[in-house]
C-alpha cells in the first residue's frame, strides 16, 4: 500500500506538523508512505519532497498564495477574523498527483496554493481528507464565527450574509458544490465536534466520515524532571508557571483575550506567565510574563511543558490542537473551554479544566483549581495515561490503516 500526502507544508504550522507525525508513524508501521509539499521544508525529513523546491518554483507558489489571499480580503468586509483563502489558483498539479505510483492520496491542509478547489476535483485517485480546520465545507472561511454558524449549514443565503462588497464565501461555497458534486472521497474528523460539524454542513453531510485522532509522537514529548527542565530553560524552582502558546497567540480564536481577562484576578502569588508563539511586543499580560517566542526545537518545547505546572488553551474554537496532546505526553494538566475537540482530550478535573464556554472567571477558576490540588490529585499520571490510550501510535495508526483498508477494498470491486 502506497500513500501520497499532500500538504501545503511539512513543518510549519500545527496541520503540517500533525501530517509528518501520521508519516513517520506509517513508515515506522512499514507503509510505502510519502508526503509531497509546496512550502520548501526548514529541514529535510525521509519520504518529503517540494512540488516547488526551485527559487522559481518558490516565488510562483508565493504569486498564487497572493492571489488565493487577495479576492477575499480586498472585495469583501467581515467581522471573521480568521483566514479566508480563495483557492482558485494552485501550484501542484493533478496529473502530477494522477501520474504518481500511490494507491491512496491522503489531503491534509492544502491551501494557500497547494490544490484549487477545482484542482481537488481532478484527483482521480482514491483519496481521503483529513480537515484540520472547516474550510472545505465552508467558503474562504477557515473557522466561522460563533455568530455566523449558520452560513454552512443554511447555506450562504442573503438572511445569513454577514459580509459587505462581494460575497467571496459564497462564491467559494458554489464552486467546491459545483466541482466536488461527483467525486469521492473519505473524510477524517479529527474530534467529535468536527465530526458533527461536518455532518451538520449542506455541503457534505453526506459524505462518508471517519473519527481518527492526531498522533502525538512518545519519543518526542515525555515526562521528565521538573527541575531539571527548568534548570535547561533558566527559570525559577520555586514559581509556578502557567503556559500559554499557538502558532499564532494574536489570533482571536486562540483567546489570548481572554486568557488575559482571566489572569487579572488570579490568586496565586509567585506566578508567572510563559509564553511561546509570540513576542513583546503583544499586549502584555497582567502577571510576570516570559516570552519564548516561535519554537522549532521539539526538546525546547518538550522542556516547556514540563517545566510549566498548567498549560492553558483558552480557543474560542479548536479543533484537536497538537499543543494539548503534547502537553498531556508530558504529563502538565490543560485548562481550556468546554469547546470544539477539547472534551476528546480534556478529562474534567482528572486530566485538566472544562470551562463553561467563555467564562473567564471559570478559567481562572480551573487555572487555581490545577495549582492547588495538584498535591492532592496526580494528574500527571492521568494525562500521560489518556495520552496513551488515545493519541499513541500503537492506537492511532491502526484506526488509520482500517480507513485506508476500506478505500482500497472499496476500490477492487
């Protein structure tokens, strides 16, 4: 069995990252498995290869990355501050993808130039979709908005617009029901609220759906010492640290507002924010703060997690973020709200915080509840258990290898 992911990146973002860890679990599993990009990757990695590895090749992909960016953001206004991509343009091509030797050809996040929303429906492969966000049952959007749930679901009417100029998101929303009418292809939901959205979608409620969870990689994000962490990161012994960090902190939907909402009346003295993905020059925090900025050293992050006695996810929406599954490897509790995939992971008062939706005094709340029962329940040992039992290789990987089993059976009749 031969599998071709297809993904804009391999190490940049929390989609990539999630791609290269399937990767590396199947090839360990002894599955021909390859992963083909557009973004020329930081390092190399076995079984990755650049669609566009030239200069040339890097400053087209660069061109359509504007150009899928550019319809939406200059002709329409909306109040959804999450990315909107248009996709019309794409950098690989399907005969590419068709010409290749794979059995399967497994998406991943393809925007920003990878794939068009017509290009997709050229593939003529077998093929399945991981949805690391809700743009393919969506418009341009990414993530909608908790005011706008029902431009997907309705869909895209002029009672639901909620954009000024040319309505982009509908016009993307036609195009993917127009191309993608006839082909098929297996979705993979990474969390049960993604699951229901998809099923809830005009677009593709009735596509064949399957619950597979992101890998978090054992060898990678483990349980260490403490203060041994600590020591390696310059901090404090005697503190207590709250951890916050995404790919990008000043994204609304990752709540810092919130996080900061919460924090202004926390009871905990000695403490002290730490915060990677950003910078100083962010709104700055209401506690001491440390900032580690955009981390790409797996130990440095794993040194995080330990070092920290709670992490904190305040989303608005998320779907299966890998920074909780790494957090809970490494045995640090979660605080975060009672949304999207948070309940698939967050075990409530047992493996971290479920906080009513938005409510930053319950935050804060679960942020002192961790701190000051954590010599009273041992929820390290919870976190690394359900880490095991869930998100390990040794359990995702054959929850993969069965999708895969029924596409090709599927496809020998």
């Amino acid at each position: 069995m031969k599998i071709l992911h297809i993904s804009y990146s391999n190490d940049k973002g929390g989609a990539a990252k999630a791609c290269l860890r399937m990767h590396r679990g199947l090839r360990e599993a002894q599955i021909d498995s390859n992963i083909l990009t557009v973004l020329r990757p930081n390092t190399p990695e076995e079984g990755v290869e650049c669609y566009a590895g030239s200069n040339f090749g890097q400053a087209v992909r660069q061109t359509k990355k504007i150009i899928n960016l550019i319809f939406p953001i200059i002709f329409q206004k909306t109040t959804n501050q999450e990315l909107h991509t248009f996709d019309i343009v794409n950098t690989i091509s399907p005969k590419y993808i068709n010409n290749s030797d794979a059995d399967i050809i497994h998406l991943h996040w393809v925007n920003f130039s990878a794939l068009s929303i017509k290009a997709i429906s050229k593939i003529k492969k077998p093929m399945v979709w991981t949805f690391h966000d809700m743009w393919a049952f969506m418009g341009c959007e990414h993530y909608d908005t908790l005011d706008s749930m029902d431009r997907y679901t309705a869909p895209y009417t002029k009672q639901n617009k909620n954009v000024k100029g040319i309505d982009f998101n509908k016009i993307a929303w036609n195009l993917k029901k127009k191309y993608w009418k006839n082909i098929n292809f297996e979705i993979i939901a990474l969390s049960t609220w993604m699951k229901d959205c998809v099923q809830k979608s005009e677009l593709l409620k009735n596509a064949k759906i399957n619950q597979v969870p992101n890998i978090i990689e054992e060898d990678k994000f483990y349980k260490k010492d403490k203060k041994e962490a600590r020591k390696n990161l310059g901090l404090d012994l005697e503190k207590k640290y709250i951890l916050f960090g995404a790919y990008d902190i000043t994204s609304l939907n990752k709540g810092g507002d919130l996080l900061h909402k919460a924090l202004k009346t926390i009871d905990i003295p000695n403490t002290e924010i730490l915060i990677f993905g950003g910078d100083k020059s962010q709104k700055a925090f209401p506690i001491p703060t440390k900032y580690f900025g955009y981390i790409r050293e797996e130990a440095v992050l794993n040194d995080l997690y330990n070092a920290a006695d709670v992490f904190i996810v305040p989303s608005r929406q998320d779907n299966l973020p890998n920074t909780v599954l790494e957090s809970m490897r490494c045995g640090t509790p979660v605080v975060g709200f009672e949304i999207g995939g948070m309940p698939d992971m967050i075990l409530h008062k047992q493996t971290g915080y479920l906080a009513k939706p938005f409510d930053t005094d319950d935050l804060k709340k679960g942020i002192e509840h961790i701190i000051y029962n954590k010599d009273k329940v041992d929820f390290s040992e919870k976190c690394i258990e359900q880490s095991n039992n869930k998100f390990s290789k040794n359990v995702v990987i054959p929850q993969l290898l069965e999708v895969y089993n029924k596409i090709m059976q599927k496809n020998k009749k």
